[in-house]
C-alpha cells in the first residue's frame, strides 16, 4: 500500500543517515567533476540593427510589421556557415596548431576550412533583443582573449556578408541590365530608323501641321466647288432663255450699260430721223446722213446684243467646265487628305514604337544604373554597439551554482534511496503501521529522552571543605 505523508515523514526521519550520505556524496562527485572541467569563458559583443534607415539609392524603407522576421533573419545569417567560414578565414583558424589539433582530436575526416566553421558555430550564440534592434553574439573558448577575438570576429564577418548579400545580388542585376541594354538600343535604333526612312519616303516633315494645310485646302475647294456649282446653274438658267425669249428681253442684256446707251442713243437718232422726214425729204441730206446713223447705231444695238448673248452662253460653259476643274480639284484632294490620313497613322505607330523602346531602354538603363550604385556600395544598416572584450571571470564552470544544484540533485537520490530501503523492508513505527495488518493495539509507547541524572548528596567531607 502506498505511504502516507506522515509514514514518509518517520521513515526520512529513521533514515536521515542514509539520505546525508547521498547528498554528502553528490555534492562531493558533482564538486570534483566541476574542478577537473577547464574553465570556459565567454565573450560578448552586441550588434545594432538599424532596420529603419532609408536606402541612400532606392529611398525605401523596411516596413515596421516585417521587422521581427528581418531580425530573425539576421540571426540566421550569422549563425550560417557563411559568416563562420568567412571567421575561420579572417582569423586564419586553419593556420593555427590548437585548432589544428582539436581537428585531428575530432577524426580530421573532411575539410579542415568546414570541419573549422561548424566548430566556431558550436562556440557561437546569439541572441536577439525582445523590444530593440540589438542582437547579442556569445562566442565561448578556453582563452579569454581568444574568445573576445572570435566574437568580435563573427560581428565583422556578419556586417561584411551583410553588405555582401546586398551587393552581390545589386552586382548580378547591373550585369544583366547591361547585356539587356544592348538589345534594348539596337531595338530603339531600329525602330527610330524605321520612322526616320517612312518620313522620308513620304516627306512628312510634321504630320499634324501639314494635315491642318491640306483640310484647309480641301475645305476651301469644297467651297469653291459649291459657289462654282451655283454660278453655273445660274449661268446655265440665263443661256437657256435665248432660245425662248428676245435677246433684248433679257435681264442681263438690259443691264447692259454699253446696250442701254445704245438703245438711248439710236431713240435719239429715229426721233431725229422721223424730224427731218417730217421737215425734209428722204433724199435730203441731212436725212440721209441721220438715217445712216440711226441705221449704223441700230447694227451696234444688234451687234452688241448678239455679243451679250453670246457670252451668257460662253459663261455657261465656262462655268460647266470650272465646276468640273474644282469637282476634280477637290477629288484629288480629299485623296491626298486620306492618304496623309494614312500616313500619319502609320506615323503615328511608328512613333509609338520608338517611344516604347524609348521608354524600355530609359527605364533598363536607370535600373543598371540604379544597381550599379547598389553594387559598389559600402554602407551598411549594422554596426557595431558594444565591441567584445576578454572577460574576467569565467563562465564555465560555476561551482558556486553547481553546488547548490548537486545540493538538490543529492537530496533527491537520497530520498529516493531512503524510501527505496523502506519500501522493500517495511518498519512499523507507529499504531498507524499496523492498521493495514488488521492487528488490534494495545498500547502506543510515546518515545522519550531518558531523565537527567540526579545529583547525589555531598558527603560529610565534601561539606567540611566547603564550610569557611
């Protein structure tokens, strides 16, 4: 049955030797191992990381919600063989007898260089800070300053593949813009060649100014064509009535001036005529020479008459034919308005070519030169805080805390132990004991120090000598 607290308390009590000569012995065993362990000490150097500084190329920042992942990060790299097998180069580990010898004292299977790194890893630990940018970076050794110097050295070589890790990539891309860059300017040049040779083809100096010429030109021979339209309908109408009227009846005939005065003069003339019949005789003279006149003005009327007639249907004709001209004028034109049309439009893709290769190659060439700027860069967002130095005091082994866990440890086997005997050789040291046997009790015997000896009575002598 399993012991009550009060039965482990009288066995512990019973067998308090046993659980003293454990504990002595733990502490003992755990004291002698801890003096013949060498002494470790560790050395302490604390990085800052300024995850908020703008990139002097870019402008950018890191946003605040990924800083915990860029530290992480950071720790990462510095704890990576990168950063130790640039350690073991820095600080030639390689060249050095104790680290040689810790390497043959391991098998010496493999490269010495990564069988190093993967020793300075085990030295190494690092910390990062709760609620700073502080990483800390331990490095343990059995010579302080050895251990200060590879701490400080996994500080520089974690800055140095900081700064490479960001130019190494800036290198890489600048590289490649470079390569790209020559395709991109053999494109813009062909595509700048391909609209220079359609200008001239089509002698299209400016294409917006010179189709604005042309519209206007094609506007203009529309409005010719219109006004030359109406005047030869009109021409047209005035030659036709010369077939159905007197010439002398016509509108424009008897807004001739030249015909007016005709026409007044010879009514002078037959007014003067019919005077001198009147007066005179036919074969008069003065009769004869008035006739003669009034006969020479009325050939000049139908002479001039004829010729007005003549000419209403000459303008009929030239009108037909000038409307013609201007109808094909502006036929002509609307083509050669259609044809520029064309061409700017083929221009104008041209154009767009050049502009996209343009603006391909301008971009490509500020992102080369962007990385290029990146790749020489020396400036990092690390630096270092608080620089290791050789520690005083080793860490390693602490005998005062070492005691006091194989105090614990030792209490504990001996315990253990102390129960383990009761267990297997059970004691009956109290009426509690007896209950699970089913035995009645008769008495319980308390357990008691003996009595103090009594004094005995001084004797007849003792009293005389201590009388005066």
């Amino acid at each position: 049955m399993p012991m009550t607290p009060s039965q482990i308390l009288r066995a512990l009590r019973a067998r308090w030797r046993t659980v003293a000569i454990c504990t002595a012995a733990t502490v003992a065993v755990v004291l002698g191992v801890t003096l013949l362990l060498p002494r470790q000490y560790t050395a302490t150097t604390q990085l800052i990381v300024d995850s908020k500084a703008t990139d002097p190329v870019t402008g950018l920042t890191l946003p605040a919600q990924m800083l915990p992942g860029y530290l992480a990060t950071q720790v990462d790299i510095i704890t990576s063989s990168n950063v130790a097998r640039r350690v073991v180069d820095r600080l030639q580990l390689a060249q050095r007898p104790a680290w040689l010898a810790q390497f043959r004292a391991g098998g010496g299977r493999g490269e010495a260089r990564e069988w190093l790194a993967e020793a300075v890893r085990r030295r190494l630990e690092v910390k990062p800070a709760r609620d700073s940018n502080v990483i800390t970076i331990q490095c343990s050794g059995s010579d302080p300053k050895e251990a200060a110097e590879l701490a400080n050295a996994v500080a520089e070589a974690y800055v140095q593949a900081s700064l490479d890790l960001r130019t190494q990539p800036a290198r890489q891309m600048a590289q490649w813009f470079d390569g790209q860059l020559a395709t991109l300017r053999q494109t813009l040049e062909a595509a700048q060649a391909r609209l220079s040779a359609f200008q001239q083809q089509s002698g299209i100096v400016a294409g917006d100014e010179r189709i604005d010429v042309e519209n206007a030109r094609l506007d203009e021979l529309s409005t010719l064509a219109v006004t030359a339209e109406g005047q030869r309908a009109d021409a047209q109408s005035r030659s036709g009535q010369l077939g159905r009227e007197q010439v002398d009846a016509i509108p424009d005939v008897l807004a001739n001036p030249l015909i007016q005065t005709l026409k007044g003069d010879l009514a002078r003339a037959d007014a003067k005529l019919a005077e001198l019949s009147a007066r005179l005789g036919e074969r008069h003279p003065q009769y004869r020479q008035a006739k003669s006149e009034a006969d020479a003005l009325r050939g000049r009327l139908a002479s001039e008459i004829a010729t007005a007639g003549r000419s209403l249907a000459s303008n009929a004709r030239i009108g037909a034919r000038r409307e013609d001209a201007l109808r094909q004028a502006t036929a002509a034109q609307k083509t050669r308005v259609l044809e520029l049309r064309r061409q700017r439009d083929r221009m104008a893709v041209l154009a767009r070519d050049v502009e996209s290769a343009q603006h391909a190659y301008d971009a490509a060439l500020q992102r080369a030169a962007q990385n290029r700027m990146q790749g020489q860069m020396a400036q990092t967002d690390i630096a270092v805080l608080n620089p290791a130095s050789p520690p005083a005091r080793p860490s390693s082994p602490r005998p005062a805390l070492n005691a006091l866990l194989a105090l614990a440890l030792g209490l504990f086997v001996g315990v253990a132990v102390a129960l383990g005997r009761e267990l297997a050789r059970r004691r009956v040291r109290s009426a509690e004991d007896l209950l699970p046997l089913g035995l009645p009790v008769l008495a319980s015997i308390e357990s008691a120090r003996p009595p103090a000896p009594r004094r005995a009575a001084p004797t007849h002598r003792q009293a005389a000598r201590a009388r005066p």
